[in-house]
C-alpha cells in the first residue's frame, strides 16, 4: 500500500482536515511553472508573461508571487489553437 492510498484512508476516517485536505489534493496533480508552460508551447517566457498580462494567455493560478498553470490547461490551449488541414483531391 502506497503512503498516499494510506493518507487517503486516514482522511476518510478521521474527517479529514486542512492539512490532509491539502496534501491530497497535492498529490492529484502538479501544477506547472511559466518556465515549463513556455517550454511546452514553444514560446519566450518573455512572450507568455506578455499574453498573460493583455488576457490573450490560457488560464493560470496566482499563488502570491507564483505563476502556476494546470496541465489540463495547457492540453486544452494547445488543442484549441491546432490548424485543420484539409485533403485536396
């Protein structure tokens, strides 16, 4: 049994609280950084933080300081701008 199924069951038990909440909800996903965003779509980290600030950029988390983006997100952004191509006879 992984520490994770472990904490789960704990949470399920006990009620659960912030602490416990927290965690689990840390280990669904992670989010990812503007650095690995750019990296990802093939864009200056310089251009991200340009779309982000005009509203022009996908969705994104403000943690204090932070710049955080969820995966699915960023699936569904590069999704969103693909370019169909039609087949020619």
């Amino acid at each position: 049994m992984s520490k994770y199924s472990k904490r789960s069951r704990n949470h399920q038990q006990s009620g659960g609280d912030f602490e416990s909440n927290t965690e689990l909800l840390a280990t669904t996903f992670a989010m990812l950084t503007e650095v690995q965003v750019s990296e990802t779509i093939g864009v200056s980290l310089q251009t991200l933080r340009n779309w982000r600030c005009m509203g022009r950029c996908l969705p994104y988390h403000k943690i204090g300081r932070l710049v955080r983006y969820h995966p699915n997100d960023v699936a569904r952004f590069l999704e969103s701008s693909k370019v169909a191509v039609g087949v020619s006879q």
